[in-house]
C-alpha cells in the first residue's frame, strides 16, 4: 500500500489516461510505419519502435499497480505536531546556516524542483516524528547533515 495526497493520485490517475489514449496510439503507429518499411528480420525502426511499446506498457502496468495499491491520505486528520507524510517542513542546515523547505510525500509524488522529497529518503527518515525545535543529525551519501526543524505544517 501507498500513502499519496489527493493531487498526487489525481496526477496519476491524468498520467495514466494521458499514457493509453495519446501515447500508446502512437507507439502502434510507429510499429506500422516501420513495418510498412519492409524486411522486418533487418528493420532497425521496427526494432526500436516494438521496444519503446514495450517500455510504455510497462510504465502502463505499473502505473496501474501503484494506482491499485494507492491509499489517499485525508489531511484534515493530520497534526502539525510531529514530522509525517504530507507535512511541509521548514529547516535549517546548522553547518551552512542555510534554509530549506520540503514536504514529505510518497516515492510516486517525489520531484525535487517543487520541492517534494519521497517519504523513504534519508532526509525524511531522518525527520519522521521529529517536532519544532528537534535538532537532528542525518546521514547521507555526501556524510552527516545537522538540521534544526523550524516549522511543520500540513497543506
């Protein structure tokens, strides 16, 4: 099971359709065009194409399996008490003195340019149940960062 916000399953649920009626259309279509071109035994682009369906029909089921196993977590019932999924939480770096902000969410919603980082990171691992004023030490693949939670709060 997957714990995901609403708009996060939302994105799925669009990705999804998005992915069967556009791209797996077209992903047929370059199969034919490439089949028209003769030989199939010495056909490069059939090759080419038969693989990149192969991919999709892959990012199809699992996408379909995540969606499946997905369980929508209703934020009213969330408390800025403590570090969770869904909390957005603002800290500082106490050995550079700088500040970052991120929300917690599950590895599906994950997107580092919004500022999203997946639940099973070591950063949010190192948060989880962690409150205002907690100071912690988190182990990551460039060594330990020292990090002072600032504010949570649940959007």
């Amino acid at each position: 099971m997957t714990y995901m916000s609403k708009e996060g399953y939302e994105k799925m649920i669009a990705e999804l359709q998005r992915l069967e009626s556009i791209e797996r259309p077209k992903a047929s279509a370059a199969i034919a065009e490439a089949r028209d071109k003769g030989d199939l035994s010495e056909n490069s682009e059939y090759e080419a194409a038969k693989e990149a369906q192969a991919h999709l029909e892959d990012k199809i089921n699992q996408m379909k399996m995540a969606i499946a196993e997905a369980k929508i977590i209703d934020t009213s019932r969330l408390s800025a008490e403590s570090v969770q999924i869904l909390s957005t939480v603002v800290m500082t770096n106490l050995t550079t003195n700088t500040t970052m902000t991120y929300t917690i969410v599950s590895e599906n919603e994950a997107n580092l340019r919004e500022g999203k980082i997946s639940i099973k990171t070591p950063i949010a691992q190192g948060l989880l149940n962690k409150k205002v004023g907690d100071e912690v030490d988190i182990t990551i693949p460039r060594g330990t960062i020292r990090l002072r939670i600032d504010k949570i709060t649940i959007d």
